[in-house]
C-alpha cells in the first residue's frame, strides 16, 4: 500500500511542477550566453524562487532501492555551464561571505561565486530530471527522494546564497550591460544548440518513444 501511494506521488501535480521548473532552469543556464546581464539575472533570481518553493511544497519520498543512482552530467557539462555565467555576469560573479549558517560562526570573509553556485545547481537538478525522465516509476521516486536529500544537505543552501548575490547585484545601482554587447550577439549567432546537454537528452527522450 504504501509502495503504491509513492508511485502516485511520483506523478502529483507539485512533482509535475516542479519538474517543468527544473527543466526550465536547465535549459536556461544552457542559454546563458543568449541573455543580456540584466535579463540573465532577472530570470534567475524567479526561477531560483520558483525552485526553491516548489521542492519545499513536495511530500517526502523514501528510497527504494540501495544502489547509488545513476548520474549523467560530465565535469565537461558543469564547465560549460561555469564559464557562461562567468562569462555573462564578469566582475558581478564573485561576492563576499562572512557567515556560515551550518556553523552559526563568523567566518573571515571570503569570496564566493555566483557561476559556482548555479554550475552546482545544474548538476543536481540535471542528474535529477535525467533520471525522472528516463526511470521506471521506482526510479523516478528514488530521483525524488535523493533531490530533496541534496536539497537539504548541499544545493539548497547555495540556491539561496547565489539568490541573495542576485538580488545585491540587481539591486547596487550598479551598470549592468554587458562589457561586450556586440561580441556577445556575434557569439549567439555561432552557436550550435545541438551540443547542449539538454537537447541531447530531450534527442535521446524523443528516440526511446519512437
């Protein structure tokens, strides 16, 4: 019985949303070159809002089986997802923490990156919508359950310090166009989507259904 309300769960309307929203992060952070800095950091502070709700609103799940689950995102994809944001936000990258919530010390200041944070969030929240995606219904509730586990213990907390970097950024009356306008637009218009991870998997997703 309780087997079979989990596997209702998996298909629940909060898990649906925050699927989409999941998947809607992804594919943005894929396209970060396409934005300006003031539209890239727009869109991230309410997708990031979004997420953060829609996973605080899920039921609990529990693991079913004992194997570690599978992951697909590369040290190649999370580089790429690093240096577009490092690229796109410059010198707006980097921000100072002093406090570390874990702990509840203060610490000696020190220098934290916004493209750190996101480059992290990608690859849980990839490996995620990966598996969801792909799995049999107890995999898509062990995908679940181990979102909500890193949720708790790792990328929660650096959604919610790259969301506040975000928010001083956009908010500092600082000049946010870009450094290089132009050779940002000429880039957009070189690059070959077929290579985003996203795309290959949504490639991959659309040859099983065939």
């Amino acid at each position: 019985m309780n087997e079979d309300n989990n596997f209702e769960k998996v298909y629940s309307q909060g898990v649906t949303e925050f699927v989409t929203v999941v998947g809607e992060y992804c594919s943005f952070v894929e396209n970060t070159l396409r934005f300006t800095k003031r539209d890239f950091l727009d869109k991230s502070r309410k997708i990031l809002s979004m997420i953060y709700l829609k996973i605080s609103l899920l039921p609990k799940f529990d693991a079913i089986f004992d194997d570690e689950n599978e992951k697909f995102v590369t040290e190649e994809d999370w580089d790429f997802i690093h240096e577009s944001v490092k690229k796109k936000l410059g010198f707006h990258d980097e921000y100072r923490e002093v406090f570390d919530p874990l702990t509840h010390e203060q610490l000696e200041q020190s220098t934290a990156s916004i493209a750190d944070n996101l480059a992290d969030l990608y690859q849980d929240l990839m490996n995620f919508i990966s598996l969801y995606n792909i799995g049999t219904e107890e995999i898509m509730n062990d995908a679940l359950w181990e979102c909500q586990l890193n949720f708790e213990e790792f990328w929660g907390q650096k959604l919610l310090n790259a969301l506040k970097a975000i928010h001083n950024v956009l908010y500092s009356g600082d000049d946010l166009s870009d450094e290089d306008e132009e050779h940002n637009d000429n880039q957009e218009n070189r690059i070959d989507t077929s290579n985003w991870f996203l795309t290959k998997r949504q490639e991959d997703f659309r040859k099983e259904e065939e």
